[in-house]
C-alpha cells in the first residue's frame, strides 16, 4: 500500500518560528493560558519513517502477543481478559513453584502484548495508514499437551536456543553491547541445541525433573524476550520525527522493560537441577558469589555509556539502545532464538521489509 502525501515532514518548530506564522508571544500565551500550539498536538502529520517505525513494532507486537498467548492457555490464567486454552495443571504447577504468582504475571504479559499491538493498529488505521496483520503466517502447529488450543501459531517454543546473556549484561560496569562488548551466558546450556519451554504432549510432563527443566527454560525465555523490547523502543524512537509518535514509544517502551524487571527477577528462582532426559542444566544463581551471576543482584549495574571516555563516569542505563540496524538486530535475534523454526519464506520477507523500513527512517525534525 502506498504512502500518500499527506505523510510528507510538517515545518519544524524552528522554522515557523523564523518564517512568521507563530510568534514566541503567541507560543507563550499558549502556555499560559493552557492551549495547544497546532504544532504539539495529536494532529501532526506522519513521515514515512514514522509509519514504519510503527509498523515494524506492530508486528512485533503480533509476534510477542501469539508467543505470550500459548504460554498463557498453558501456565496462565485463562479469563475474559485472556481467553484460550484450558491451562495444564502440571505445569502450571511447576511454574508456580518459581513464583507463586507466575501465572498471574504470565496472564497480565499476555494482556499487556495483545494491547500494545491493538492500539499500534488502531493509530496507523486513525492515520490512514497500512496496518500490520500476520494473520496468513498462522501455519506453525500447537503444542498437544492438554490446556492448548489446536490453531495455528506465528511461534514455535518447542524448539528455542536461548541466549541469556542479558543476565550478565545488566551486571557489568565496565561493558556495554552497544560498544561492541559481549557477555556470558547465564545459562550455557539453554544457549547451544534446541529446548521446549512448554511441554510439547502430555509426554512432557513425566519425570518431574524434565517438566521442571521446561518450566525453567520458560522463565528464562520470559526474560530474554521483554529485555529486547527494553532496548528496542528506546532505539527506535531516535529515528521518529512526530512527537506523537515519540510519545508512544516512550509510553510502551517502559512497560515492556517493567515486564523486563519482573522476569529477571523470578529467573533467579529457578532450581539448580538437571533435566534427566536431555542433560540441561540450570545453575545455583541463587547461591552464587559472582557478581556477574549473583541472582539478587537485578537492577542495572551503572556502565560506560556514550563513548568511552566517561568511563569513569558509569551510569545505570538500559543496554543496548543504539539505534543502527535495531530493527533488523531485533529480527536476527527473534530467528536465531528460534522462535521462527518451521515459518514460510514469505513470514521472514515481510518481516524483514519491515525491519529494513524501520531501519532507514530518519529523524527529520
């Protein structure tokens, strides 16, 4: 679909002010007096880039949502508010032997992605802009433990390689990804092969240890997945022009990194256990003295930010948040996750446009 005109880049601030059509008294009047200048209202015309900054985040927003959604049918909480499946006693059992309140949070995610990409649709709609349906990419199968619905996924969570080196990453103070820098693995084992995350038949669900391997496997994947959104909206919003649009990033984008902070922290309740069956193993976190590992240890350690040279000023940020090639960095690591084994062609076509289109928006203000 194209883009028609009427997204085209409204005047800047600065130049209405130099061209004469707003005056700093009229501005300041404005401001006193509680109204709006035309150019701060939701009315602002969209660019290009803008339209796919959202489109790109929609999508990924559908993609969160249907991952996010099998979890719930299974270790959830099945309600009005998130309907579907039937839920899987045993599992959620084992889930809930993390936190006591795992099924609760599981629900309120899933509550969460399903309102991010609902409302992503219905602004681009409200500006006559294409929305984002992956609808047609449904062809992945359901788990077939009790409690999933039998219909068609965009995710696959049976088969995922999970990198959790994020957990490493929030604890230096002397690294950032953004520089290049990498990290170890919380986790090394979830990090080679392929693991499930929710028990694919009701086969999974025996021994005890190979069910709590999965459910373990998931809490971990609950984290890797929203610390990604922590950085993807930040870097992104870079790139848009509409401070409309700038707001709803800044708006969604803390609460996928609350989701972040949740998981991060019920992560390092996980039981250092081995699963009978594969070989997976999950460390004591919890009764570790490394610093980079130290279970407790969840809020962002203060790091080098910008450049080097404030080293020796580190500051608690969210890592990473450089926005070349975030959109495109936010697909590879969804793929290489795993998530998309078994997708069409035509999926990874469409969400790379997607990507690229995101990536080359720029900041025209």
């Amino acid at each position: 679909m194209q883009i028609e005109k009427p997204f085209v880049r409204s005047a800047s601030r600065r130049s209405i002010l130099r061209g004469g059509l707003v005056g700093p008294g009229l501005i300041g009047a404005a401001l006193l007096t509680g109204a709006t200048p035309s150019f701060a209202r939701g009315d602002d015309r969209l660019t290009e880039g803008d339209i796919a900054i959202l489109r790109f985040l929609t999508a990924l927003e559908i993609i969160e949502a249907d991952l996010w959604q099998q979890y719930n049918e299974l270790g959830g909480i099945q309600d009005s508010e998130v309907p579907g499946g039937s839920g899987n006693p045993a599992y959620t059992a084992i889930l809930n032997t993390i936190d006591g309140d795992m099924s609760q949070y599981i629900h309120d995610n899933t509550d969460d992605e399903f309102s991010h990409f609902k409302f992503l649709n219905a602004y681009l709609q409200s500006k006559n802009a294409p929305t984002v349906s992956l609808d047609k990419f449904r062809t992945l199968q359901s788990s077939k433990a009790s409690g999933a619905q039998q219909i068609g996924r965009l995710t696959n969570l049976t088969q995922l390689t999970i990198d959790t080196s994020w957990w490493t990453r929030y604890r230096s103070s002397t690294r950032n990804p953004d520089f290049g820098d990498t990290f170890a693995q919380a986790v090394p084992g979830l990090s080679t092969s392929q693991h499930p995350a929710i028990p694919r038949t009701n086969a999974d669900l025996s021994p005890p240890l190979h069910l709590e391997a999965i459910a373990n496997t998931a809490a971990f994947h609950f984290g890797t997945i929203e610390q990604g959104g922590s950085s993807l909206y930040p870097a992104l919003a870079l790139r848009v022009t509409s401070v409309e649009v700038l707001r709803i990033l800044l708006s969604i984008g803390p609460s996928e990194t609350m989701h972040f902070q949740v998981w991060h922290d019920k992560a390092g309740n996980a039981r250092p256990i081995t699963d009978p069956v594969t070989g997976l193993t999950f460390p004591n976190l919890a009764k570790s003295q490394d610093e980079n590992l130290q279970a407790n240890l969840i809020m962002p350690e203060p790091t080098i930010f910008l450049s080097r040279k404030f080293a020796s000023f580190p500051v608690s940020i969210i890592r990473p948040t450089e926005t070349r090639g975030a959109a495109m960095g936010a697909v590879k690591a969804l793929t290489d996750d795993g998530l998309f084994i078994n997708q069409q062609p035509g999926f990874f076509t469409f969400l790379n446009q997607l990507a690229r289109e995101a990536d080359e928006a720029e900041r025209e203000i």
